[in-house]
C-alpha cells in the first residue's frame, strides 16, 4: 500500500492531499512557490493526529506541521519525501468560559477568528498581528509569537495556560491546564512553546483571556534624537499608569516609504524628523484616558522628548495609524527584501543600525535599509531591500552583516519569529554550547527518532 492510501486508511479520503494536489498550494502567505512533500495530512481531531504520528513513527517517516504558514524562517518548510500535518480543519473554538477568562480552542483557529468570537463576551485576547487573519493560534504557540503588545501582554508564553500535544510516536499529553497559578511539578506546556514544532505537535490551547479595554487612544509622534526615543518609553509608561500597550518605533527611511505614492498612506506629521513613535494607550475610562494620554504627550513636547505629534480622535483614526505602520509590504515595491527580526538592549539600537547602515553603504551601495519595530519591548525589524533578481544570491552576505555584530551587543538573532533552517546556522550567536546541548538532549528524549521537523533550528 502506497503513503497516500495508509494515510487516507487512517483520517478518511477528504484529510489526506497527494503530491500533485499539493503543487495547487502556495508554501507560504508570503510566498509564491508550491507546496513540496509526499502527501499533506489534514486532521480534524487529537486522535486523528495520534494515527497519523502513531504510523509514521513506526515508518520512520519525517513529519512537519503546519499552521498558518504566516513564518518567515523557513520553519515550515517540507522535502518530496516527508508528510506534512495541517491543523487547518482543526479550527474550532471549543469554550470561553467568562467567569474564569479562559478559551479552549483547537490548533487551526486563526487568532482573528478568535478576536472577533470574543466580542460578544466583552473579553479579549492581547496577542495581535498582522498576520492576524492567517496565523493560527497552534503556530502561534510553537513560535512564542510576540506582535504589537508584548510591551504590556508578553509574548504567547504569558498567555497559553494549558497545551494538548502529541508526541513524536503518537502519545497524547493533555496537559489543559485552566489555572493561572499552577505550580504543581514542571510546567510542561513550555517545553513546546517555542520549539517550532520539533518536540510534539500542539493541537488543542487553553489561553488566558483579558477583560475587552473600553478605550483606545493613539498617536504618532516625531522625536529629535534617539536618546529622546528612549526617555519617551520611560515617561509614557510612568504618565500613563500601566495602559501603554504599544510603543512602535520607525526609523525615518521606513516613515517616508510607507506615507509616499504608491503607498496608501499620507504622512500625518512631516516626514523629514529622525525618528518616530506610535503610542498605544487602551483604557476603561472614556471621559479621562484620551486626557491623560494628552497631558502625557504635552509634558514630553514641554521636556523636549516629542517635537512633533498628531493623537487620534476616533476609533477610525486608531486603525489608520495601525494601517501605516502594518504596510511592510511597501519594501517589495520596488525590488527584493530580506526581512529580519532581531532584539537589542535599546540603549544599543542606535549604534547598531548605524553602524549597519554604514556596513550595507560600503559593501553594498544598491542596498537600501528600513528599520521599524516593537521598541518597548527591545524588537526591531529590519527590512533591506536589494534589486529584483539578487536577494538569494546576496542573503549570505547580508546574514553576516546582520547577525554578526549582534553577539557583542549581546542582541538576538531572532526576537519573535523563531529559528526554522534560516537562522539555524546563526544560532550560536545568541544560545551557548551549553544551552544548544540542553536543546538538543531534549529534542532526542521527546522525539528519538528525529521525524518532528528535521534541520530545524539545529
């Protein structure tokens, strides 16, 4: 009997994609290349998961899950001769529970999907992104997504209470844990969040839920210098007692790229400031949150941290500032883009990407470089951008420009989107040998055989 016809004998016709069905899919959200791999797996249940891992243990055959396919390190990615498991028809949110702000859903359940169930409940769920309508809540877990709010949420980890994981040979582990304090023994759902799905395939969440903020206030502002980007973070979070929950900073460069033609966006402030900031304050107080994150902002223009700003003034205006900052898009516009995604101390961002704008200038002039990201919580992103036709053939030398110089500043090479096959070979930058030996002891004591998600992050 053929791959195929096992895997079918196992979760029925409807769950299971042979190779060439599979050449109709792209790889990825951001990508246009087929899917590659022997058959593609589409479970519907936990036990559906378990046959499928159960027989391909025992085959000796490779496995590697999929979710939203929103990644940008390769960690998804699969050979001709491996099976790939998608948790796409796994996608129902079983319970909220309002009284104890918990949410039980399956693996698939995109995170819009998610947001917007929550509504009527009043509750709310902080992790978001812009890949919000595509990335699923399973795969959000494996890679510790972080998004705009971890400044004030944390990253996934804080929000995951209990994991329901399969093993590599098929074993269940229902670890769906709904206490917030649970210090009963290891906490076992963090061995899987964050490993990108090598140790176990995560298919059911329970995730701690928040009451919904009943305001939302915003504004972009410019900032003289980047020292004055540093002691706003500071006097925003003093000034507005716990309800900053964004503070996006954009490097001038990515500010004109994303409020010029053929952008959508028009600059609300001038574009020729050296940095900007996007400010997030939620709240529960209509009458005195949009006040106070006024006074905020005129205490910095009085201390000389602000020199320029434009606030909100309705909800539609809140998304537009959002829709600014969330059009990287416009990096591809006009050529090629590699994307990073690295964490520094801040009192380091400004050497550092000056210092790297100065490397890309001198080794490669064509190269034009965008910086932007979640500063409050030490993540920038960079965007560099090489003309059309070169980006493989430059990625090696640009990887080294990057990662390189992060381990004396003691930065990450990946701050929220993981390692996959892409920055596997820059791990020892930012892990020791210690630690890599921990990792790898415990990939060989879950998953001996090796068929959860090979070459990744290894």
């Amino acid at each position: 009997m053929s791959l195929v016809t096992d895997l079918r004998r196992l979760i029925g016709d409807r769950g299971v994609l042979d190779a060439a069905a599979l050449s109709e899919r792209q790889a990825g959200v951001w990508r246009s290349d087929a899917l590659e791999a022997a058959a593609l797996a589409r479970p519907t249940c936990t036990g559906e998961v378990s046959r499928i891992m159960e027989y391909c243990h025992q085959q000796g055959i490779s496995v590697v899950p999929q979710g939203g396919r929103t990644g940008l390190v390769h960690g998804a990615d699969a050979s001709p001769e491996q099976v790939i498991l998608s948790l796409e028809r796994m996608n129902q949110i079983e319970s909220i529970d309002s009284r104890q702000r918990v949410a039980v859903a399956q693996a698939g359940v995109p995170l819009e999907t998610l947001h917007t169930a929550l509504e009527p409940h009043a509750l709310h769920f902080p992790l978001d992104l812009g890949a919000r309508g595509s990335a699923t809540l399973g795969g959000n877990a494996a890679t510790n997504a972080g998004g705009n709010r971890v400044i004030r949420y944390g990253m996934m980890r804080e929000s995951v209470l209990g994991l329901e994981v399969v093993l590599a040979d098929g074993t269940v582990v229902n670890a769906l844990n709904s206490l917030i304090k649970n210090n009963a023994g290891y906490d076992i759902k963090q061995w899987f969040i964050g490993s990108e799905g090598t140790l176990g395939i995560i298919t059911r969440l329970s995730l701690r839920l928040r009451e919904a903020p009943l305001t939302r206030d915003m504004a972009l502002v410019a900032i003289p210098d980047f020292d004055a980007v540093i002691r706003l973070l500071k006097h925003m979070d003093s000034q507005l007692g716990g309800s900053l929950s964004a503070f996006e900073a954009m490097w001038p460069s990515f500010y004109r790229l994303i409020t010029t033609p053929p952008a959508l966006g028009r600059p609300p402030i001038g574009q020729d400031f050296p940095f900007y900031v996007l400010l997030e304050s939620q709240g529960a107080n209509p009458d005195s949150d949009r006040e106070r994150l006024q006074q905020a902002l005129e205490s910095a223009l009085e201390a000389g941290l602000v020199v320029d700003a434009a606030m909100s003034q309705s909800e539609q205006d809140c998304a537009g500032f959002w829709a600014l900052r969330d059009d990287v898009e416009q990096v591809f516009v006009k050529g090629d883009a590699l994307l990073f995604d690295i964490a520094l101390p801040i009192g380091e961002m400004d050497r550092y990407t000056t210092e790297l704008e100065v490397a890309l200038a001198n080794a490669l002039p064509e190269a034009d470089l965008f910086v932007f990201g979640h500063l409050g919580d030490g993540n920038l992103h960079l965007a560099i951008r090489v003309p059309a036709g070169n980006a493989d053939s430059l990625r090696p030398q640009i990887e080294g420009l990057v990662y390189d110089p992060l381990h004396a500043f003691k930065g990450s090479v990946s701050a929220e989107h993981g390692i996959g096959i892409e920055k596997k070979n820059y791990l020892s930058i930012s892990r020791s040998r210690e630690e890599i030996d921990l990792m790898r002891g415990l990939k060989l004591a879950l998953d001996p055989t090796g068929i959860l998600n090979p070459g990744k992050i290894f």
